[in-house]
C-alpha cells in the first residue's frame, strides 16, 4: 500500500477475505414443496376422515355422517392431482428418477438400518427408506382410488367385486394410516429434513454427513 504527502491513510483499502461458501444448501424447490404440502393435506384430510366414518365414538363425536362422506371420497379422487400437476416441474421430475431407481448404497443404506447402525449409512439425495416409503405409498394410494371408485359407483361392477374391493379398502386404509404415522413421527425426529421440506434449504454439513452421495 502506498501513501500520498498529506493524506491521513492509504490509498487503497485492504482486499476483503473471500466469502465463505453458504452453510445451507438447496434440496427442494417451491414446486416440489407445494407438492408435498398439497398432497400431505389431502392424505390426512382422507385418513381423519375414514376414522370419522369407521370408528363409531369418533362418528358419533363429528356427526354429519354425509358431509364426511362426501369430504372423504373427494380428498380421496383428487389425490393424485398435485402429483399430475407436479409433473410440469423439472426438479420434481428429477427428483421422481431418483426415487425410482435402487443403487449399490441403498442396499448398504437397508443393511445397515436392520443392523441399527446409525452411522455409516451411505445415501443420495433420498436414502433407500425414504424410496421404499415412496414407492409404497404411491401404490397404496392408487390402489385405495381403485377400490373406492369400485365401492362408490356400483354400476362399475358386479358384487362380489364391490365386496372385494371393500374388504381391500378397508385393511390398506388401516395400514396406511399406520405407516403416515410412522412417517410423521420420523419427520418430528428429523427437524432437519423437516426443515428442508419447509424451507427448501438444509445445513450443508447435515446433507455432507446424511446424504454423502447427493451432489446439490
């Protein structure tokens, strides 16, 4: 640095340290996220209300059996509208791939999970439980639009059918409803992914250590 007679400093300023990467990255975008949010709502809205409609104290407590009906079948035809919707998205598209394809470190993923290894557990950007929910939720769904489609337009198809498709419907509702709890129990122990659902962003040092193979 130089300096002029008379002047009370250097000329020219110290040269700023370079700016350290962000500590958070990019995992969802906007589209991904109102996918997931819309979906979510109309996922819960058809499970609170099949409880109103099969648990008798809980029909008794909400009453307007109708208007139950009538919610659940429609939360139940429009589910699959936020997902057809999504489709326009290229992360979401993107992201669809991922899920549905199993690599070498999902399977360490799952052998290391039935060991309850915490530690060690080799991921992309969705590890292999977050693909199995994936994948098993989106039948599951479809399968339940089958069956009630079948037990709300009876004309479709002949009794035993309908009878089928009930007793379908019926024991897939119970076990989805077990395994959406399950799964809002491991987002309230997870705030990190919580959080990127909600923001879209998470710590950089939480995807380097859970998600070791995901490149943002």
């Amino acid at each position: 640095m130089t300096s002029t007679p008379g002047s009370a400093g250097p000329t020219a300023a110290p040269t700023p340290p370079p700016s350290e990467p962000s500590a958070r990255v990019r995992r969802f975008t906007r589209a991904e996220r109102l996918v997931h949010r819309a979906t979510a709502i109309l996922m819960l809205t058809c499970v609170a209300t099949a409880a109103c409609l099969y648990l008798p104290s809980l029909a008794e407590l909400v009453g307007r059996r109708h208007l139950v009906v009538t919610v659940h079948i429609w939360t139940g035809v429009l589910l699959p509208v936020p997902y057809v919707l999504g489709l326009a998205s290229r992360a979401f598209r993107a992201d669809l791939s991922l899920l549905g394809r199993f690599t070498s470190y999902d399977r360490d993923w799952l052998r290391a999970a039935r060991r309850r290894q915490h530690h060690h557990r080799p991921a992309g950007k969705f590890n292999a439980g977050q693909k199995l929910w994936a994948g098993w939720i989106a039948g599951a769904a479809l399968v339940m639009l089958g069956t009630g489609l079948l037990m709300w337009f009876t004309h479709l198809a002949p009794l035993t059918w309908r009878t089928s498709a009930t007793f379908v419907h019926d024991w897939l509702a119970l076990g989805m409803g077990i395994v959406i709890a399950g799964h809002l129990w491991m987002a309230l122990t997870h705030p990190e992914s919580r959080r990127g659902m909600r923001t879209g962003e998470v710590d950089r040092a939480w995807a380097e250590d859970e998600h070791p193979h995901w490149r943002p």
